[in-house]
C-alpha cells in the first residue's frame, strides 16, 4: 500500500507532509529526507486511530502531480487489510477468535500494528472470514 503525500515547503524552510487520503497524518522536517522519514512514520501512526477506533481505513489512491508516494509496511498493510474486512463483514475480534479457534487474546495481537505477527497467522485469519491473502512480486 503506498499512500500519496504532499510535502510543502515552509517559509522557515523545512516541509510539513500531508496526506489526503489519512488526514490524520500530518507531519514536517527541516529537510526533505528528514520529512520523507518522518511521513513514513506518521502515516503508519495514523492507522492508530482507525484500528482504535474500529474505523475502515481508506485506501490509498493513485498519486496526483506533485505528490509522492509512502509506504506502509507490508506487515501493517496485511492488517489494514484484515481490519478493513473485518469491519465489512461485521465481525469482532472475539468472533474471529472462534473462527480461527484460537484465544480472544492472539486475535487482538494479530489486528496490533505494534506486534509482529507471522504472515501464515494473517493467511489463517483471512481464510477464516472467508478471504484469502495472496502475495506478489512486481
């Protein structure tokens, strides 16, 4: 999932990065790699809100003249993904506990952005709301 984001060049010098498609994703540096490290950041502390929350996440849109694009991590990618589908399909994390029969606790690590979870944990996962996760190479 790459995210396009504006970065802004201040009169003090430095530049604030927005990104339009997460709001709540607002960061800036005094220089433009210190700021492309920073939006890294501050988009992947962004999804936060919406895995809190229990918000969908938007997906990335395509990029506009002028914007950059930003990676989320694949990890965290895979669990917007989840998350997302989760919420479609209004299923809570204890009813995909039961699903995937395991404990209620391994599921709220599995959808914790802050917890390093196995890609084959995230396949089960999926396969257990009826999706399936594929990967590809490009």
């Amino acid at each position: 999932m790459k995210y396009p984001a504006t970065f802004e060049p201040t009169k003090a010098g430095g530049y604030v990065v927005t990104f339009r498609d997460i709001p709540e994703a607002i960061t800036q540096g005094d220089t433009e790699a210190e700021a492309l490290d920073m939006a890294a950041d501050a988009l992947l502390t962004a999804m936060d809100f919406y895995f809190e929350d229990r918000r969908p996440v938007p997906m990335p849109s395509a990029a506009a003249k002028g914007e950059r694009l930003i990676d989320l991590p694949l990890s965290a990618s895979a669990k917007v993904l989840l998350l997302n589908e989760m919420l479609a399909q209004k299923i809570r994390p204890v009813d995909l506990a039961r699903l995937m029969g395991i404990k209620p606790q391994e599921v709220n690590r599995i959808v914790d952005l802050e917890h390093a979870t196995k890609i084959d944990t995230l396949a089960a996962a999926f396969k257990a709301v009826g999706r399936e996760l594929d990967l590809s190479v490009s």
